[in-house]
C-alpha cells in the first residue's frame, strides 16, 4: 500500500480529490473502529489515484500535532462562536482541523464526559457537516475543493444534506454506515438551531419518529451509501438490523454499496510486529514464544488445549455475556482465556468473575493497551467475535493475519471474512476460522467445542492456521471499490 506521501501525484490530480469528514481519525483520536477507517483511507486511496484529505474536529491538544499549520477557511458564527479551519499534515496524512473552542475544547472524549453525552452534541457535529459543506461547495482560501465529498456515520450525516439543500453542485456525496445503531437523534424543535429549513422536516428528509436524525439526512440525500460490508449491506434492510431506518435503506438499494473493510498490514504484521516475538506462515516458532510470554504477562498457569483471546468493547452487542455463560466448558475441555476490555460494568463483573472462578486458566485486564492487544493476537490460538450484530468488524481481520483462528458470530461482516469449517470447507482446503449461528450461548458452546477439537488434530490445525494467514486482509481491495464508486458518480 502506498504511503500517503505519495498520494499527492499528477496521477492522484487526475483521477480526484476527496475530502472525508469524520469525527475521529488514527493515529490523532480514537474511540472505535471508525477512527482506523478514517486514518488507513487516505493511503489506500492515493494507490488509486485520489488525494484525499480528512476532515475532524480540532480536540484539544491536536492542533499541536499539526505541521505546516495555516488557516483556510473561517466562519465568524459557527453554531455559537468563531470557527476556522487549519490545514496541515500530521501521523503521514492530509488534514483539516476545525477549530471551534466553544464545540470541542472540552475535558471529556470526542463525545461525552463522566459517561454522559454532550448535550449539544447534534449542534457540535453539524458544524463539522457545516464546514465539509462549505468546503466542498466553495473550495479553501488556498483554492483547493474536492470532486468527492465522504461523510461518516451520523456525524457526518448532514454533510450530503447541507450540500444537498445548498443547491445545485458538481460535487458528489457518499455517505458510509459504519454502525446504524447510532443515528444522532436531535429534538424536532433544534431544525433551526442546527440550520435545516422547515420544509426539511419531513417522513422522506430529515423526520424520524417525530426527531431528527442527522443520519437520516445523510441517507436521503447522498448520492451513494457505503456499509463496511457487503452482508451488512443486506441485513440492514431488515428491521432486526435496520434500527428503525430499514425501509430508508431499502428505498436506496440502488445507491446502497457494502465494502468490506480492510487492515493497516503494516502496523498490524506478526513478521515485523515490534510488540511480540516475529514469525509467519512458514515459521511459527515465534507465535509460540508469544503464547509463553502472553500466559506469564496474565499471571496463568500451563493451557493444554487452545489459549482464546478476547478483545473488545465489554457490551451485549459484542455477545460479551455469552462468553459468561460458555466458556466454562472450554476451560473444562483444556482451554484458556485472556480478555482486554472495558464497557458495561455488570460485564466487567462477569469477566473478572470468569477469572475468579478459574484462576491460572483465565487472566482479565480491564481497560484498553494498544500493545497489549498486539501481543494477545500474536500469542493467542484463536480470538473471539461473538457479537449479536457487527457492521464489519476488524478483530477477526487482526486473528486471520497473525493465525489467531476466529471464532465468530455468522452476521455482517463478521460472514464476509471468515470462511467457517464444516467438513466440505475443510475437504476443500477453505476453512480459515469457525463460524456459529444462532448467536446464544449454545451456538458459542458448539463453536468452542469445535475448536478444541480442530486444536487437537496438528495437522489439521496447522493448515487452517496457515490458510488464515494468507488471506486477504488489506486495503487493496475496499481502496479499489471506494475509486470505482468515486469515479462513476464523478462522471
């Protein structure tokens, strides 16, 4: 994959420029998965020929981070005070700041403090979408303006209607669904506060049950719609999925594109990780010097069958509390445990309980270490996804490039990437993980089974681990369908 140095070429200038506006972005801020969407875009995209710049928010202390800093556009009243935007460079990538002290120089995350969200947040993010409007419309003071306008999520989501409802334009919007559980719900008496006219506040605009949703505005006015994968494209339609906006996506079905995400291979590579012990598909000695390593970091004893990793949100949508409820039957067939996470805190029980209730068989670290997780991935045997719903997913991406097989609910993307192994799948030489549906305790119950067993059979084992390992987890793929869909709707 290209560096993003490289991404400002005669070759980029030809095909287009993006600007992508979210409100997080690796390696300046990051909450989730969207954060390292954001960030490995611009790279991928420059292979392609599209020079991308990022727009976020100006939280405090990035503006330091940024090098060559200059001011390209202002706005004197910006929801509720003076706003700018600087442009700049930082962590290899093109980025707009905007900064807006009254909106983002808060003590708490991008989105809320002492667990509670900011209750402006609907006016902090629609000055975001605001500001993308107005650049992509009428360009920076330096004269740059993109062909390709990329919100995402809800965040972003009144970036296509501001461009939208400002009337006709060249530039064209794509608006990407990274999780529809979160819709950025406004009262319906905020339309003028957050700049929408009257009129807008309908059933087939900006209306959601007598609301608004910023996310809503953005899937009914962007020119396409993106999801993070192709099977969460279609499960979005269905009211299980859909969160209440399955008819809206259905009625852009045509506009609808599921791409499946990809995985920074530099950053995350067990040949070259500077976290762990190097290895790869023809030597996996150092894999087993991390699995030592990893048992002695959580304080566990000698782990006869496979050694589960489970790192992730501590919430019901990631099915942490069927892990509760099944892994006791792991541990008691040979099996061990490490988790790294936070969340729920009736969870965080749970899984402390877990480690009470089996000491030197499972280890728990509450909270969340960016380097601990590279050593659990490449010291674990397999890695745990057994979320109720997942839009994409990365951690079963993480298990597949270092061998650490996937155990993995059968949902969104989740189904895509993970190729399960039933006995046709392994006869044919596919299998590169294991699959479970429905998504209960039971089903995650059978899926432990099934690896343990697989984990007692070596050759078997080996050669799934070694078809894990070759898949295909970077960019190169999502970066090539993200340029086809930029250059139909350019023209």
């Amino acid at each position: 994959m290209k560096g993003q140095g490289e991404g400002m070429t005669a070759t980029a200038a030809q095909h287009g420029t993006v600007l992508s506006v979210a409100s997080e972005c690796v390696p300046l801020v990051k909450t989730g998965g969207l954060a390292d969407v954001v960030g490995a875009l611009p790279a991928a995209l420059a292979g392609q020929g599209f020079a991308v710049r990022t727009l976020i928010p100006a939280y405090p202390g990035l503006v330091k981070a940024l090098a060559h800093e200059r001011e390209v556009w202002a706005e004197a009243d910006l929801f509720g005070g003076p706003g700018r935007v600087l442009a700049g460079r930082a962590g290899g990538l093109d980025l707009l700041l905007l900064e807006a002290p009254h909106l983002y120089d808060r003590d708490g995350g991008p989105y809320s403090a002492h667990g509670a969200d900011y209750p402006d947040n609907p006016e902090r993010f629609a000055a975001l979408s605001w500001a993308a409007a107005a650049i992509a419309r009428g360009g920076t003071e330096e004269g740059w303006r993109p062909s390709i306008l990329h919100a995402h999520d809800w965040q972003g989501g009144l970036a296509p209607a501001y461009l939208r409802y400002g009337g006709a334009t060249a530039v064209r919007s794509v608006l990407t669904i990274h999780n529809i559980a979160f819709q950025g719900i406004a009262p319906a008496d905020r339309l003028a506060k957050l700049r929408l006219a009257p009129g807008t506040f309908t059933p087939d605009q900006v209306e959601y049950y007598g609301n608004i949703s910023a996310l809503k505005a953005g899937l009914v006015t962007a020119d396409a719609i993106t999801t993070v994968s192709p099977n969460y494209a279609n499960e979005l339609m269905r009211p299980e999925f859909g969160m209440g906006l399955q008819g809206v996506i259905a009625a852009r079905a045509a506009s609808l594109h599921g791409i499946l995400n990809g995985v920074d291979t530099a950053v995350w590579d067990p040949s070259r990780d500077p976290d762990a012990a190097p290895y790869g598909p023809r030597s996996m000695k150092g894999k087993a010097t991390n699995r030592a390593a990893l048992l002695a970091e959580f304080g566990l004893g000698p782990v006869p069958g496979p050694l589960a990793i489970l790192v992730s949100r501590l919430t019901h949508q990631k099915g942490i509390d069927l892990v509760a409820e099944a892994v006791p039957d792991f541990i008691a067939g040979g099996g061990g445990l490490v988790v790294l996470g936070t969340g729920d805190p009736a969870l965080e029980a749970a899984m402390r309980g877990l480690a009470e209730r089996f000491p030197g068989r499972v280890g728990v670290t509450i909270g969340y270490d960016e380097a601990l997780s590279h050593r659990m991935f490449a010291g674990g045997d397999a890695v745990l996804v057994p979320s109720r719903f997942e839009p994409c997913g990365l951690t079963q991406l993480y298990g597949l490039r270092y061998g650490t097989i996937p155990v993995v609910a059968l949902t969104g993307g989740l189904a895509d990437s993970v190729i399960g192994a039933t006995p046709a799948s392994l006869s044919a030489g596919a299998a590169t993980g294991i699959t479970f549906h429905p998504v209960d305790a039971l089903g995650l119950r059978q899926a432990l089974a099934r690896l343990l067993a697989l984990h007692a059979e070596p050759a078997v084992w080996a050669a799934m681990r070694a078809r894990a390992m070759k898949a295909e987890v970077s960019w190169d793929s999502a970066a090539a369908r993200y340029a086809a869909l930029y250059r139909s709707l350019a023209g």
